[in-house]
C-alpha cells in the first residue's frame, strides 16, 4: 500500500513538475492558447464584448486571412467577380469557381463560388472560420478599377450570373488566357 | 425540395428523359419535401424511343412515357446543408431511376451528383458518376 501510494504522489510530482497540465482532470485535452489581448475590466463589465470576440475567436493565422481577403477597405481584398479556388480537408478537396458573393458577418463570414461541371451550374457557400476549409487561393483577380484587370464588377452580388453563361464564360475566359 | 408534381431531369441512360414526382417515400410521412438522396415514386413524363433491338428483347428494361418508377434524387436546385456548414447548390433538378429493390435501372451516369448520396447509402450510384461534389 505505501508503495503504491508513493509511486502515485512520484506520477503526480513529476508530471507537475516537467508539464504542468493546464486541465487538471485530463492530459489528454487540448486547450486553445490563451488570447493576445487579455480580458480588461471594461469587457469584464459586458462592453465591447462583440468586437473582442471577433477579433479572438478565429485563430490568428486565420484572422490575418480574413483581415487580407474579407475586410471591406483591404487592397488586396476579394472583389465579386475573381475566380477563387478553395482547399478543403476532405472530398471533395478542392472547389474553384467565380466569387458570386461575400456576406460579411464577423466570425460567420462566407462567400459563394459559382462554376460550371459538366454541363450544370453548381454554387457553394464556404465559411471561412470552418476548420475544414485549408486554403483560399485567388486564380483571378476581378478588375479594382480599369487597366489591366479591367473594369470592376459595378455589384457586390453577382446572382445575375445565374442567368447568363455568356457572362460566365466570359470570366472564365481570362483564365485560360 | 422535391414534393408533388416537382420534375426533375433524368441522368442515367434507363430512356427516361423527364420525371414528375408523386411521392416522397420518407419513413413516417407520406407527402412532405425530398432532398438529395431520398427515394420518390415518379411518372415518366418525356421518354427517349425505345430500339428496336429492346423492344423485340424481353429482359430488357423498357421505360416508356406514362410509366410509373422508383427514382432517387441526385440534384436539387434547392441548398443543402454539409455537416460543416457548407451549402450546395446545383443549377436544376436531377435524378437516377431504380427499380422496386433499390437497385439502378441504368448502367450509366451523365452528370454531376451530389456527395450527400454517400452519406444516405447511394454508394453505387456514387462510384459510378463522372463527377460527384
């Protein structure tokens, strides 16, 4: 009995000791790490409390991505109108298609792809938080304001694209090319 | 959303070109909607003629314009959902037609089909198709 009891405490000095286990009733879980920015009195009263949190709760390599391509005033933002091709973790592992729409809502922001496969019109809406989603790469840039990437699309949701092939071949037309 | 009176385009090489939806056979409903993977019963509303090679051959299946079928919906214009939040679209309405025992009336697929199959037990129908998104 002694034994055992002091090879538990020897189990429990040394694992506190080399890795101190942040839940003490696992060492199996993993925890995120803890925000940049940490909680101040004002958030812990309950103001600002949105906007902390969707600034910390994508993780940071992921927030600079959506900073880069989903923000409203970036120079490198996605515009309606490029063509995008997405990476996913499983099947089907990539999607490409022309950027019908962004809807911007903070941590639940997603956007529309829209590509034609054999023959039939097919859309997805990826979110960009999804941890599924492993990569957002721009095959095409839609034009920022004339010269060599043309003129910019004059809408922010291109569902008229639904209706028109001509138009969207005429996209698609730029990457072949 | 595939309830009565919904068409949907055929994409196997069963003859049929055009169904119509009757029923939607979900477990403890009979009417209500049909999304990617459920069974429907359909009347074939547009149908290619059938050979002459078919028609004097007595085994062959013969799907005929009026003829009441199984069908699986493959394609629905209507969004569906993945486990991860993604939504899928496809441009119109598609569907492969079975026989009573689940089995496909067809050898071939013509067309994209949605990868919800898989997750509803079409696996057949899924190795088969060109392209499944």
């Amino acid at each position: 009995m002694f034994r055992s009891l002091r090879a538990a405490t020897k189990l429990l000095t040394r694992s506190t000791s080399t890795t101190p286990s942040p839940y003490p009733f696992s060492n199996v879980a993993i925890l995120p790490p803890p925000p940049e920015t940490a909680a101040t009195p004002s958030l812990r009263k309950g103001k600002g409390i949105m906007q902390y949190i969707h600034k910390t709760l994508p993780c940071p390599e992921r927030q600079a991505l959506i900073m880069r391509l989903f923000s409203r005033r970036h120079p490198e933002r996605l515009l309606p109108g490029s063509v995008v091709a997405v990476t996913l973790a499983h099947a089907p592992t990539s999607f490409s298609g022309v950027l019908l729409s962004v809807r911007r809502r903070g941590p639940d922001t997603s956007f529309v792809l829209r590509n034609i496969v054999h023959r039939t019109g097919v859309e997805m809406q990826f979110f960009v938080n999804s941890p599924h989603v492993k990569e957002i790469r721009v095959i095409q840039r839609a034009g920022g304001g004339g010269g060599k990437e043309g003129r910019r699309m004059r809408r922010a949701k291109l569902f008229y694209l639904r209706d028109s092939p001509e138009k969207m071949s005429e996209i698609s037309a730029g990457v072949r090319g | 959303m595939i309830g009565l009176k919904g068409t949907l385009n055929v994409i196997d090489n069963s003859g049929a070109l055009l169904v119509e939806c009757v029923n939607v056979l979900k477990q403890k409903v009979n009417n209500g909607w049909g999304g990617v993977g459920d069974e429907i019963v359909c009347v074939v509303k547009r149908a290619r003629p059938v050979s002459p090679a078919a028609q004097a051959s007595s085994t062959a299946v013969k799907v005929r314009k009026g003829d009441v079928r199984r069908a699986v919906i493959v394609r629905t214009k209507k969004a569906v959902r993945r486990p991860d939040g993604r939504m899928i679209r496809f441009d119109d309405n598609a569907a492969v037609l079975l026989n009573n025992k689940r089995d496909m009336l067809g050898t071939r697929i013509g067309g994209v089909v949605s990868a919800d199959l898989r997750m509803k037990g079409w696996g057949k129908i899924v190795s088969i198709a060109p392209k499944v998104i």
